[in-house]
C-alpha cells in the first residue's frame, strides 16, 4: 500500500506541470497536465458511452495517457528547434505541420524513449499487474494498437482544440486555425465529428 501511496504523490505533481505549446501563441496562464487530463477523462465518459467500444479502456486510457509528464514535463512538437528571438517563436509554431517528415519522425522517437522510460519509473513499484496493465495501456495508446486508443488520441486532440477555443474567447486575437488544421487531420470518429461539429458553430458566435 505504501508503494500505491507514492505513486499517487507522484501523479499528483502533474498539476504543477503546464501545458507549454500554448504558450508559443501568447497564453501565459496555461492549463495543467491535471486540467487536461481530467476533461479527458470527463469526455471518455460521456462519448466512449456512446461509442461501440470498452468504456472502461477508454477511461483507462484517458487517465494514463499523459502520466509520464511527471518526469519528462510536457514535450512539445517543438523542442529543439524554437528560435531563440521570442518574437520568432509564434511565427515558427504555425508554421510547424510543414517541417520535415524526417525530422518530425526523429523527434517523435526522441519523445517516445523519455516517457517511456519516464512511465517504466513511475509504475516500477506498483503491484506486478497494475504495473503491466498500466505499461501496456500507455504502450497501445502511444502505438495507436486499438480502436479505443485511436479513439482516446482523437478525445486529445479535440480536448486541446476545446482549450484553444477557450483562450479565443478570452483573446480575440488568439488563433485556433492550428488546433482546427490538427482536428481536421485527425479525427474521423463520427461521434467525436458531432463534437467538433458543436465547437464550430460555438465559434461563429464569438
């Protein structure tokens, strides 16, 4: 019980990890991990019911995808290759979807090795089941090797784009054409199309 106890300390320190690519676009007050993953979780509830996949993976799921951050904080897209003029950074963000194949694959290998040795650690003390059920969720979901995984990742993206959407009502000025771009590349589920549905007509009343 003990070992259970410090893995749940551990986890909670993702509320003081924030959520650093939105703060390439002027957001200086970001979500946390903790935020994120809760209204993942919130809508793994309410829309994997709906869906013809295991509920309760998908829950699983929502809750264990980002729980390595706790070691690695949140790796960006963009590690590595900002500019140091801050002026330049936003620039170089919304230009990003057109780097390279090569180099996106290497940085995704890069992000894969830190949090993978990152969940090893966190789950290392944890009861041998857990540890192995927990391992191999993140595994399927990082993977994509299951429909409720693919599912989980399109509730990410739209999750994100529901926090872009946020700051635009907050900052006019804000721009969610990035986030929108990602949705639209990503998500196909048509229970999670009625969301981002939702979200656009949402977005012509600003």
């Amino acid at each position: 019980m003990k070992n259970t106890l410090n893995f749940l300390l551990e986890v909670g320190k993702l509320k003081d990890i924030k959520r650093k690519g939105i703060t390439f676009y002027g957001v200086k007050n970001p979500d946390s991990t903790t935020d994120h993953i809760f209204r993942m979780a919130m809508m793994a509830w309410l829309f994997g019911k709906k869906s013809k996949y295991s509920h309760g993976k998908i829950l699983k799921l929502a809750l264990i995808h980002d729980i390595s951050k706790v070691y690695t904080g949140d790796i960006t897209p963009y590690d590595g290759l900002l500019p140091q003029d801050k002026k330049e950074i936003r620039k170089f963000a919304e230009k990003w979807r057109r780097i390279s194949l090569i180099k996106k694959e290497k940085m995704f290998k890069q992000k894969f090795n830190k949090e993978y040795k990152a969940i090893q650690k966190l789950t290392s003390k944890l009861p041998k089941e857990t540890k192995k059920e927990m391992m191999n969720l993140w595994l399927d979901y990082y993977k994509l090797g299951s429909s409720e995984a693919k599912f989980v990742h399109q509730l990410d993206v739209l999750e994100n784009l529901i926090e872009a959407f946020e700051c635009s009502k907050k900052n006019k000025k804000f721009p969610t054409y990035p986030w929108w771009e990602r949705a639209e590349e990503v998500v196909d589920n048509p229970i999670l199309l009625g969301v981002l549905k939702e979200i656009g007509k949402e977005e012509l009343k600003k």
